[in-house]
C-alpha cells in the first residue's frame, strides 16, 4: 500500500454496523453523547467540524470516554485535519478530497476515510493508495444501486457511505458486499441533544447495534 496511505482505516468500520455523523451545538453534551452511544454497543462516532464546539467536542470525548473511538468528520481545510489531530482525534473524514487536503489529512498519520461520489472519484483514491472510501452524499449520487455496480469495476473497494441513510434503507446498504458500515445522524437527533435526552441516544444506539448480526 502506498505511504500516502495512513494505517487500514477498515477496523474503524468494523467497530459498529453505523457511525454516527454527530453534530453538537454544545461542548458540554459530548461525553454523555458518547457514553449513550457506547452504552447502546456503538463503539465510534464522527464528530462533525460544523460547529465551534466540535474541536473542543473532540477533545473531552477523547479525554474521557477512552472506550470509544472519536473521529473528526468534514474536515474541508488543511488546517482542519491538524487542529483536529491536536485534540485528540483517532481518525478523520473529508466529504471529499482535493490533492492540498490528501496531504494535510495523511500527514496527521491518523486513519482516513476520503469522500468520494464518482467512480473517477474513487479511483483516483484507490491510484494514491486508498481501499477504504466514504461515499457521499450516498443517496444523491445513486445509493445502493450506485454502490453495488461500483463492487463489479472496482472489487478492492471497501465504503461507509453517508448521506441520506437512517432506519429505513440503512439495511440495503449494508447487504452491499463492498460496505462494512453506513453513517447517519440519526443516532443522536438534534432534538434528542437539545433535550439532553440521552436515553433516547442509547435507544437508537442499541437498535443501530442490532442492524449487524
């Protein structure tokens, strides 16, 4: 494998049939976040950098809850995947990639899951030594059928794909030979956060859990 290529990011996907896209509005919701998901049996999450609380997000979960693995997601700026790294992130994730975002994502050392939505996309990945792709936005750019003809080109491919996926097709994805977990918001519902009903997170948590047997 190419030395662009960060160690295998695919154990994170076998950590839990679903990883949660996580976006919190409040730092101080992210350890009990956490402590709902792994509760319900889901040992990662994706916190998303759309928030000024994310970076600091990051860095309690990884802090306090060690039996869970946190990740920085939409990371879009080089900056980005060093401030991350910095607060602690195991790994992290790009809706997509450019050639100035590779480097600075596979310079932290820290496991990547590039975005990509075409089959260019996805082989000019696999060409810098990528097997292991988020694709995304999962269901705009073909969903299921999309990713099962990419399985017959493209074999060596492995996917977690986002976007648009929760309870009702999550399973189909998951069918798909060439993916080993889908990721969703819908673990931790904004309304679920603001409420802090984190009883509920580990709820869906526990049902997410279920999806692999």
């Amino acid at each position: 494998m190419s030395t662009d290529q960060a160690p295998d990011p695919r154990d994170l996907l076998d950590l839990s049939p679903v990883m949660p896209v996580v976006v919190l509005d409040d730092a101080d919701s992210a350890v009990p976040t956490a402590r709902a998901l792994l509760a319900g049996g889901v040992r990662v999450m994706e916190i998303t950098l759309r928030t000024p609380a994310a970076l600091e997000a990051v860095r309690r979960v990884a802090a306090e809850v060690p039996d869970i693995v946190v990740g920085a997601g939409t990371v879009v700026r080089p900056e980005q995947a060093d401030q991350a790294a910095r607060a602690g992130a195991s790994f992290l994730v790009t809706p997509g990639c450019t050639d100035t975002l590779l480097d600075a994502t596979t310079g932290t050392g820290l496991p990547l899951l590039p975005g990509a939505a075409t089959v260019s996309e996805a082989m000019r990945l696999s060409e810098r030594g990528f097997d292991t792709l988020k694709f995304f936005p999962a269901e705009a750019s073909g969903g299921a059928a999309a990713l099962s003809a990419l399985a017959g080109p493209l074999p060596g491919l492995r996917f977690c794909p986002t976007g648009g996926i929760g309870t009702g097709n999550a399973a189909s994805y998951l069918a798909l030979p060439n993916v080993d977990c889908v990721g969703g918001s819908w673990l931790t519902p904004k309304d679920a956060l603001a409420d802090r009903d984190y009883a509920r997170v580990e709820t869906l948590a526990k049902e997410a859990a279920a999806l692999r047997p």
